[in-house]
C-alpha cells in the first residue's frame, strides 16, 4: 500500500484531522440488546456520521485483537503485520524515549538474588523510583562494543534497556524465569541473525551483576520483551504532510514520534487537546488526536462509564468541527467492549466526512449502522489512502 | 494467516460447533425471485442469525467455483490456493483411505485391451464389485522401490492407487487416452522433479498387466487423476482443540481426518449426527458436523426440495442449541444454487454466534440479508480465526 501512494502523493494546503477514540468499537449489552455507541446520546457524532461516508475498520486481520501499538500503526497507514511492535518497544515508547528504527528495547525489573544466585524475589521488594533512578545511573557506566547502550529508569523497580547499532535482532529468550529459587535464564538467540545482540545482552547483564552486587535487594536484573523498532517510513515525507500528534498518554506521543509526526505539548484532558489543535492549527496539515477515556472504561468493564466517556467525546466535538478541517476523521484503534473487559477483535466505525466523501445510508456512528456504510469493512491501514483523497492530496494512478 | 494465529492461540474451555451445509448458497428461482433460502420457513436459523453476527465467505476467489474439497478446508482454516486437494485425493478420501501428508493417490480404472495393446472397453465392461475387490488383491502384490504400494477397490472397474513415500510428485500426465483403439499413454512427468514418481508408476502399470494378462476383460488398467496431498498442519495442534467430525458421507470424514480431526462413528441421518454430537459434547472442543441434503437437492436442481432440506435442517437446529455450545457457526462449503444444477461460484451466508460476537442489522439468514452483516464478504480460511476469538482462544497481537 505505501509502495502504491507514496509517488502519487501531490501537495495541498488541506487540513486533515484524525480522531482516535481509543478501544471505541463496543458489543450489546445483554440486558439491553444496545451497544455503548448505541446507547450513549451523540447528537455531533451522529450529524458528523450522516454528512460523511461510513465503514469499519479491521486493524490486523479477521478474528486478531490489535495491542495499541498495531492499532495505531494501521491507523498511520503502516500494515501492522508488516511493521511488528511488541512490549520492549511500546515500554520505551511509554516512557517517550526517543526510539530509532533497528533499535532493540528490552523491558527490565530489578531482582533479588541470594548468595547462590538464586532469585528470592523477582522485583526487589519493588524498590522506591528515587533508588531505581540511582541505580540505572549506575548501570549507564556500562559500555558494549559496536552498541549505543541505553537504560531508562520507569517506576519502582522497572526499568527500559535500549541497545543501539547496526544488524541487531529481538528474536531473543527472556531471562526472568518467571519463579524464584531459580537462576536467571541466560539470554538465547531465537533466530540465526540474534546471536551478536544475544552476546550483548548477556554482557550486559553480567556487568550489572557487578555493579549491584553489593546492594541489600536490588542485586540483580531481569530483562524481557525484546522487541526491534522496525525502520517505519517517516510520516511527514510519506504523505508530505505536516502532521502534529495531540495525546495526553506518552504511549502515544512514543507511537507518534516513531512515525515522525511532531508530538505537541499539551494537558491532561480533551479539553486541552482541542485548545491546543486549535492554537497549532496553522502550523500542520495532518492532526493525530487521541481520546483515552472510552478504552479505560472498557478495559474496566465499565459499560455506563464508556457511554459517559462517548458523550463527553461528542459534547466536545463542536470544538472540532468549528476549526472547519477540510478532512474529518473519526474512529479507534481497536474496539474494548465493556462487556468483554479487554481488547477486542470485532472491527471499528470509521467515518470520512469532506467535501468529496459522499454521504452514505448510515445517519448512527455505531457499530451496526457503518457496516453498511460506503467505505466497507476494510483493513485500517487502507484508511489513510482515502483520509489523503479526500483531501484531494493523490493524484490519479496510471495515465 | 495460519502463522499469524498460531503464535496468539491459547487454551480455554469454551466449546465450538460449526455446522456446514454443503451447497448451502443458493440464487432466486426466475419465477419468485427468491432463493431457496429466501422461500423456506427457518424461524431457528432466523432467531440465531438476529442474536449474531452475519456475512458472506467466498471461498476460494471471486467468480471460482469451489469444489468440496477447497470449500471444506477453507472451512478449517486453510487457505484452498496453498493447500490444494484434487481428483485422486478426494477419490482416496471417498472411501476413508487414511491418506497422509506427502502421499499421492490416482483414480484407477480396470479397461480391457486387445492382442495388439489397443483398449477396447475403457471400463472393462463395468466388472463386477467383487471381481474389482479380487483383481485389486492381486495388484496388491507389487513392489516399488523404496515407496509403499496401497491399492484399494471402489466400485465396479473403479479403485484407488496410493504411493507412499519421500519426494513423491502429483504432477503426472494421465495413461487414460479417453478414446478406444488406442493403447494407454505412458506417464510423463508434468515437472522436473515428479520423475521418480512417473517412473515408479510406469512400473506399476507394466507389472499390472503381467499380473492382468489371463483375464478376458479387466485385463489392463487406467490411471488418473494423480495428485499429492499436501502436509496440511494438523487441525487440533494449530488451533489447540480437541477436534471432532461428524459427517454420515465419507469423503467429509476423509477431509476431516486428513486435517487430524477425530471421526465419530455416526448413523446415516442428520438426526443420527446430532446423537452424536449429543454424546460426545463433553470430549471435544470442536465440532464440524456435516449436513449432505443442500448439496443433493442442489445438485439435482430440485428447488423445492432444497427449500425443504433447509427447512428440515432448521427443524433440527434446537437440538443443537439446546447444547449451548459457546461459539455456534453455520455456513456451507460452497453454494448449488438449484438453477444451476451444479456447485456455483455465488459467496455463501455464514452466522457466527457468541456471547461476543455482537449483533448485526442482519435478521434473516439469506444471501441477500447476510450481505449487510459485520463479518462482511470474507475469504472462508479466515473464518476459523473469527471463530477462535469468539471462543476466547486468541490472546491480542502486539502489544
């Protein structure tokens, strides 16, 4: 799909807005037979619906719950079965550490181990963030050959490793053997490719071993969740798009910035995200905004709770649509159905609304009325092909 | 798409049944302008199409008309392109030959040929059941290097040739000239690497025709059809279910054990094979149950009796449902439309029903209807992930 956009993208000066409505796709309640977007009151949401082209949207495949990571990645546009990112990479983007494509993040815990090297307690009787701080100052003395190494403190005993340099590999074994009066596990190489980075980590760990040893509980380390950063195609020159990411969580500033797109200081509500798209309106093309609520509420089971989170989205949503953007988008990176507690894998609504989307039959944002929607049910990283015709940003394919 | 689940699968205790009519689509008769399942009275299949979520599978490809192999593994998750399933392997399969991965089977003919070699009957007069059982028993005695030699009766002058051993090839030219007065061709290999197999095969047929040579009719044989069935990963280890079929027609029991599935001992009616699946409810996680009548009344263009196997199967529905299974499909292997006499081509209705799967708008299990329904028009191997999410069997992918 980029292969096919990437030489028929021309410049415009269109405004595109992108409403991510994290976990928004949702199921019926059993009592009630109506799902949270079917229950909640969404006059703006609704209007936005019946003046645009309606559809779903499919993040990975038939049946696959996405992780937020891969949500939001098709969201850009990037197959998210091409461009894997699993829990070292999502970890370090937690905490925005500036990741690179073909940097390998590991997640860390500080361990306990006795004189025998046996492990007493698996997160060091979760030490105080200050004595994390102080010790990952420690472990930074670390030096690996032909490797920037990194360690980034995160909370209580948790901690980021971060190696940087050509040709390494994720495909490695965890060493936290997930028990105690056992030894850590050595790292193992998963593939033919991972056995360089393997030796790295390894020494990496045996020299922490040596500058912890003298600690009373946090003595040791743990690491797991190897995970690559694949090398994604920057965002802006992709779609030539000035694009600016507006997200209270750092895990999706982190995913914004993978990408390329510059992440703007802004506050901890929706309200402050609309007040900052509105002050930075001039200066982009492309907004990414995030909304967090639906999915905490349905990662809670919260079914009253997410339509609350829906409706004070939609109350919010003039603020939006007064700014006039000439492509309006709406829709989420997975559904979080309140009734099933978690991540779903049941498609997402998506609506286009501009100048050229067409209207369609669908006058509901939810989850029954867009499958009948003009767009379809289609893989999200098809979404940005029609977000950029819509505003009139590809030029046509063949003569 | 199997690589991408089989990481994501893990174990649970949810219970699945996925019923296939076979030839279930089917195309509005002129005079009414409406299918045989829009003309039958289904109020069960109705009520568990409301409660669930709806869509059309296409099997194969567009416009391809899928023979009963490909709609069934499709069905089980494989993708009919990559898993192909031809003439001698069904043939071998019709009569619950225990074919495995790697073996490549033919139809097989007794033909009659004269003093100078030319065929004379093609069919060899249509011997007797038991002259072919007798005439097979002495083809039984050859030898081939290195391979094992399986030759079983079917009907009449019919039987089954099975070659078992390592790099066999199914790309073999036919020995049938489909003309008489000529003498049987010899088999050439269609590709480089099927050799071995061509001449293991010519060798067969010369030492069949020293062990034929007294007989007045069957006193040579044809070959056909010859074709390698693929290693197919077994059913119940990629998906981590305990996998029961139950189909009264062998070839169905033949496809299901070919993927590793257990075959119940079952009766000749639909009524018998819910017995069955009544008594091992608690055993298995899966059950495919096969019901033949669609296909039949189908295939001899017998509208109205296609409308009453329908009805009949929705008769027989509650006792299904009855068991609660956690995740109920029904759907079929491919539609024959009754107009067309024949297997067609037209996307087939499918119904998945959970506690998750959500509803739909759609409210009638019909071609039509179905085509509004949020499982959409989807290729059929990617049904069996949609079904293992809605039995909480996948865990999410990326983090």
């Amino acid at each position: 799909m980029l292969d096919l956009i990437a030489p028929l993208v021309v410049p415009n000066t269109t405004k595109i807005v992108l409403l991510s409505l994290d976990g928004l796709g949702g199921l019926p309640r059993p009592e009630t037979g109506r799902s949270e977007l079917e229950t909640a009151r969404l006059p703006n949401l609704t209007k936005v619906a019946s003046e645009g082209a309606c559809g779903l949207l499919r993040h990975v495949a038939p049946g696959i719950t996405p992780g937020s990571g891969p949500g939001h990645l098709g969201l850009f546009g990037y197959d998210p079965q091409r461009f894997l990112v699993g829990r070292g990479v999502l970890e370090a983007l937690g905490i925005e550490f500036a990741l690179r494509g073909g940097d390998v993040a590991a997640r860390g815990n500080f361990c306990t181990v006795d004189g025998a090297g046996l492990i007493t307690d698996r997160r060091a009787g979760r030490i105080p963030t200050e004595l994390c701080v102080r010790l990952v100052d420690r472990l930074r003395a670390i030096r690996l050959p032909d490797v920037d190494v990194h360690v980034e403190p995160v909370k209580e005993h948790r901690f980021v490793l971060v190696l940087r340099g050509a040709g390494l590999s994720g495909r490695l074994s965890e060493t936290d053997p997930q028990a105690t009066a056992k030894p850590p596990l050595p790292v193992k190489a998963l593939e033919s490719g991972a056995t360089k980075t393997a030796e790295l980590v390894n020494r990496f760990i045996a020299e922490a071993r040596k500058l912890l040893v003298g600690e009373p509980k946090a003595n040791m380390i743990l690491l797991r969740g190897f995970d690559l950063l694949p090398d994604l195609p920057r965002f802006p020159d992709l779609y030539q798009l000035r694009a600016a990411a507006i997200a209270a969580y750092p895990m999706y500033r982190g995913l914004a910035k993978v990408v390329g797109m510059d992440v703007l200081k802004t506050g901890a509500t929706f309200t402050d995200e609309i007040a900052t798209l509105r002050e930075h309106r001039d200066a982009y093309d492309f907004f990414f905004v995030h909304y967090k609520d639906t999915d905490k509420a349905g990662e809670d089971g919260d079914f009253d709770a997410k339509v609350a989170a829906l409706e004070r989205f939609d109350a919010a949503l003039p603020g939006i649509t007064a700014l006039a953007p000439d492509v309006l988008v709406v829709t989420g990176d997975h559904a979080t159905p309140s009734i099933l507690a978690a991540h779903g894998w049941q498609p997402v609504p998506v609506l286009v609304r501009s100048a050229y989307s067409g209207a369609d039959p669908v006058t509901a944002f939810t989850e029954r009325a867009c499958a009948a929607g003009t767009l379809g049910l289609l893989p999200a990283h098809h979404l940005m092909p029609i977000v950029m015709a819509n505003a009139l940003r590809l030029t046509k394919f063949g003569a």
